[in-house]
C-alpha cells in the first residue's frame, strides 16, 4: 500500500501558504507601526513608503500578468487538441513574462516621463 502524497501535500501547502500570508501581514502591521512611532530612521521610512503612483504601477504589473494568464488559458481552451496540458502550463509562463516585461518598459516610460526625461 503506497500513500497518495497528493492527499499528504495539499493540506501542508494550504496550511503553509496560509501562515505565510499571515506572517506577511503581521510583519507589514509590525513595520507601520514602528513607523508611525517614529523607531526607525528616515532611510527605512523612505524604503516603505508607497505613493499612488508605487500602487498604480503594482497593479499594472499584476494586471498585466494575469491578463497574460488568463489569455494563454484561453487560448489552450480554443484548441484543446493541439495544446495539452504541458502546452497551456508553458503558454502561461510565456505570457505571464511578456505581462512582466510589458509592465516593466511602461514603469521605466513613466519613471522617465515623471523625471523630465524625453520619452522614448
């Protein structure tokens, strides 16, 4: 009798992925706080400050790469025949990377445009 490790796994990763989420927020709450107190000097307040502009760039970026995952899914779902499984797994990286690079060359145009740079 083998033991089906999927049924030992899934429970561990949820469980794992659940307390890591809680450990980044307790360390986001930890660090605002400290913050707020005035513990810290001002090189770290300058690393966790996020502007409007930090926030609308991180979502473009997330944006970008599940739209990239959501098109190569469906893509792998307009022809199921020629895409297997491993296709539609490797279409999602392949888009979900060109989400990242197309987010990161519209971040550098903005940082450029906001510095005075000539846009390119």
């Amino acid at each position: 009798m083998g033991t089906d490790w999927a049924e030992v796994l899934t429970p561990v990763a949820i469980f794992g992925a659940f307390g890591f989420m809680l450990k980044i927020f307790f360390d986001y709450r930890i660090k605002k706080q400290l913050i707020e107190k005035d513990k810290v000097d001002e090189n770290v307040k300058f690393l966790n400050q996020s502007g409007p502009e930090t926030k609308m760039l991180t979502n473009l970026k997330w944006g970008m790469v599940l739209v990239g995952i959501g098109l190569a899914m469906l893509i792998s779902w307009w022809f199921p025949r020629q895409i297997g499984d491993e296709g539609t797994i490797g279409l999602m990286f392949l888009f979900a990377g060109v989400g990242f690079l197309i987010s990161a060359g519209l971040a550098s145009k903005i940082g450029k445009d906001k510095n005075g740079g000539p846009p390119q």
